[in-house]
C-alpha cells in the first residue's frame, strides 16, 4: 500500500486531513458535517486539558498527604506516568473512510492512540491508505476490523478502557449506547451523534422512538430540544446499569442531527440522584404551555444522609389552565441541564483564539455563543406558536423579551432556532405578556372559532403588570454573529449510505 496510485482516487481536504475516496465507490462525504468534526475536535481539546488537570491535582493532592519518602517517590513516578502528555486514546467506533480519526490524530495535541474501527473490509483498507497518506503511524491511527460493540465490550473488566469513544453512526447511536458507556473511561468523554431526527422529534412514528430511546417525543413547540432530552436521559438509564452517570458538557441541535458531549463517571449514590433528572414533560396539545414532572426527588438531611422518594404529581389539570385542551405526554426525557457553562466557554475561548485551524469558526462561535446565554431550563417557545395560537401580529421578540426580564425573569433564546424563548417564567407569565400585547394589537375575534385556545387565553385579564420598556439585557451579545445555520447548499442534509456506484450513476455522483 506504500505506492498509491493517486489517479484512482477523489482527493477531499477538511482541516489537516485529505481523504482519498475511490472512484470506483459511491462518494460518502458530506461537507456539511465539517462542522460536526470541527466542534468535535475543539471540544475534545478542551475536555483533554480539563481531564490532565483533574489528574494531576488528584495525584499531587496524594503526593503532599504521603507519609514517607518513599511513598512519595512511588507517587511521583505514578505521577509521570498518567500526566505523560501522549497518554490518552479515542475510540471512534465506526470510522468508515477514517477521516474524522485521521483528523484526531494530526488536530489534537497530546494523543496517545486513535482506533478507527470499522465493520468492513473496504472501510478498513481505507482507513489504512489514509492514514499512509497523511504521512501518520499505524500505532497513532490504528485501523481496527470489528464490530463495534464487540470492540466497546472487550474493555470490560479491563484497564484498556478508551478516554474519548465516540459514536457517529448513519441513523441512531441507540445499538451502541451500552457497549459506549461501559468502554470509556472514569471522567472520559462520549461523544454521540443520532442523525434520525424525524423519529427523535416525532414528525414520524413515535412509537418507533419509543422502541430505539425508551421515550416518547414531543412534536409541538420544542421538538429539537425534546430529541437532546431523550437521548441523555438513555445515556443515563444505560449507564446507571453500571453505576455509572452522565454529566453533560454540550448539547447540540445541529441541521439534521443532534450531537451531545457527555463526561462519564462511576458513583452508585450519583446514580441513585438520576430519578431527579429524569422526568415526564407535559405539552398543551391547544396552546402548547408545558411543564415538568420529575420522575423522584431526593432530600439531604441534618445529618447529611439523602432521602430518596418518588416525585410528586402531576404538575398540570387533565385540561389546561390557560386554554382548556388536553396534554400530550412526553418522556421519560433528561430534564436537568443540557450543558456545563464553564466547559463552553473555555472550548468558545479555544476557538476564539484557534480560529486559523476550524474551518466553520464562525458558526461554531455563534452557536456556542448562543448555548452559553441559554437560560437552564427544560424546553423552550417559539415565536410563530405564540402569535399563531392567538392569530395576533407578530410581537417584536426584544419587547417579548423585555416584559419577561421587567417581570424579574430570566429570558434568552435556544440554540436550536430563530425566534425561540426559552425563560424560568411560568406560562402564566408568558401568556400574560401576550394578551398586554394584544391590547394594543387587537385581534379580530370574529375570524376566531368558538372553541379556539385563543377566545379562552384572550378572555382573560392580564395577572401581572406588563413593562414593555427596552430591558437592557435583551439583546444578546451574540446579536452581532452569526447564530444559526442558513442552508449551505441545494440537498444539503444526510447523504445516501457508501456503496458501489450503479453504472448509471456514476456520472452523477457528487464528491
């Protein structure tokens, strides 16, 4: 494989790598997902520098309590070993052509090894002859033929558990979840991506979503950020299994998938707290109010014991308070916080000053601008559901914003769409805002039907004072980026599977 005859080859370019695709096959590369990559390697970068720190005190902390001299020899040279700047793995468990573990290998600092294992002999051989390419050593990038959770499952009872694993799959990351949170490593990172969003949001078959996640999606106001919920809290109910649990670092709605970064750790009493965040979501199926359940809650005592008990419910009427419609039920879905704000805004700084070496630098500071003003709360609503359930105008969203703040609620948008809001407020509040807004938009209630949400919303008085003056925390810093993703090209989302080109095609396939 040393002599490469380049004139059987497409060559493609992404950040320091460049893949040789053979022509003779269908071309599975999307360019899209360079974003996918680029995050992934910055967030990688900074969970790296996070994980040698966290050694490196654990250890230090050992070496000023030892006793001895020769305690602490012992301890110094255990020291050298596991902060050995070339001493931590990834694992990417299906690796196809290896240009995402061929960019691991030449865009992240300190690697010890990155497996690129894959399923078929094709993908394999590729992965070998990229990697020659780029001038990389087999022992760096070592191209593995297995099947990935036989791979995941190997480490079990080991040592040789992978720092980083991550799951990239063409549809969902469900099969593998088991075999993930069991092959990495104590604080190591899983990366996930599930590109089978029309099950996760439930625009299709929601029972189908049920069988692969274990929870039912919510298709109304927040359908985006309902699949974030529903994929952590399976990573966690799949990690409690070991007494493992999830601590989520990022949670991202990206175009046609989700892609999550998850720390993983081992606690049996961490596990147990997991009940707390865990719940059911409730939405109204007319105005789209909604509301949380967690599934338990727990209480620290004087004595510092945690007391361990079922939550309390339901959180709503069997109609709803503001509309009188009925509630869909959703979840069992993570209802805690979808991201570490400190982890985002040291990997924000990361690309800030690395902005030469990520090609989608300016969306992935938008977007991880906008993630670190979301305000932590479950679910979020949107502009076009509000104004369209009381078919009033459009209210502008710095003076929705406004009311909220003036109120003494938080207010922000959600990184997974324009013209969101995500805030502590009740829906009360909300709606109270709303109808000040149409008192001086008045809506013409003889287009409205009688059993519309909206007579019952609208027939109310406000409850609350509403103050539409300009709060000055409404416009966001990340105003002046680019926050959301305008579609690149024509046909732009998931590309068909890599297979051998059909003779009629091959003059159509796209590189």
């Amino acid at each position: 494989m040393a002599d490469i005859d380049i004139s059987l080859y497409n060559t493609v370019t992404e950040g320091k790598a460049t893949i040789l695709f053979p022509k003779s096959n269908e071309v599975f590369y999307n360019p899209v997902q360079e974003f996918n990559r680029d995050m992934s390697i910055a967030a990688i970068r900074t969970w790296s520098e996070i994980f040698m720190q966290e050694k490196r005190a654990r250890i230090e902390k050992k070496l000023a309590n030892a006793k001895t001299e020769q305690d602490r020899i012992k301890l110094a040279e255990k020291l050298d070993v596991q902060i050995n700047p070339h001493n931590f793995t990834i694992l990417e468990a299906l690796a196809a052509t290896g240009l995402r573990s061929i960019r691991y290998a030449k865009e992240i600092p300190n690697l010890k090894q990155v497996v690129a294992n894959d399923l078929l002999d094709d993908a394999v051989e590729s992965i070998r002859r990229n990697t020659i390419y780029n001038n990389l050593s087999e022992d760096l990038v070592r191209a593995n033929k297995g099947d990935a959770m036989r791979v995941m499952y190997d480490t079990v009872g080991t040592q040789n558990k992978y720092d980083v694993v991550d799951l990239d799959p063409y549809g969902s990351a469900a099969p593998f979840v088991d075999g993930a949170v069991q092959a990495v490593s104590e604080g190591g990172l899983l990366c996930v991506t599930c590109t089978d969003l029309a099950i996760l949001t439930g625009s299709m078959h929601p029972e189908t979503c049920f069988g692969k996640y274990n929870g039912m999606p919510l298709k109304g106001t927040f359908p985006h950020e309902m699949a974030l919920r529903l994929v952590l809290q399976m990573l966690q109910t799949s990690a409690g299994r070991y007494r493992r649990y999830i601590v989520p670092m990022m949670s991202c709605s990206i175009d046609f998938y989700l892609r999550v970064f998850v720390r993983v750790y081992t606690s049996p009493n961490e596990v147990k707290k997991a009940a707390s965040k865990i719940g059911i979501i409730y939405e109204c199926s007319g105005c789209h109010a909604f509301a949380t359940q967690p599934l338990g809650k727990y209480d620290v005592k004087d004595n510092g014991s945690e007391r361990h008990t079922p939550g309390s419910g339901p959180p709503v009427n069997e109609f709803c308070d503001h509309c009188g419609s009925v509630h869909h039920v959703g979840g069992p879905a993570w209802i805690a916080g979808l991201h570490d704000k400190t982890f985002v805004g040291k990997m924000l700084q990361h690309v800030k000053d690395n902005e030469q070496n990520y090609g989608t630098h300016v969306r992935m500071k938008g977007m991880m601008s906008v993630i670190q003003e979301e305000v932590d709360e479950p679910c979020y609503w949107t502009l076009q559901r509000l104004c369209g359930t009381l078919h009033c105008n459009s209210i502008p969203l710095l003076d929705l914003y406004s009311a909220i703040l003036n109120a003494g609620y938080k207010a922000s948008a959600s990184h997974c769409g324009p013209q969101t809001l995500k805030t502590n407020a009740p829906s009360s509040v909300v709606w109270d805002v709303l109808r000040a807004f149409v008192k001086k938009h008045p809506v013409v209630m003889a287009n409205i039907a009688e059993n519309s949400p909206a007579r019952k919303i609208l027939a109310k008085e406000p409850s609350i004072n509403v103050d539409f003056t300009r709060h000055p925390d409404a416009v966001a810093e990340s105003r002046n980026g680019v926050r959301y993703q305008l579609n690149p090209t024509a046909n732009w989302g998931p590309k068909a599977r890599a297979g051998k080109k059909r003779k009629t095609d091959e003059k159509d396939t796209e590189e």
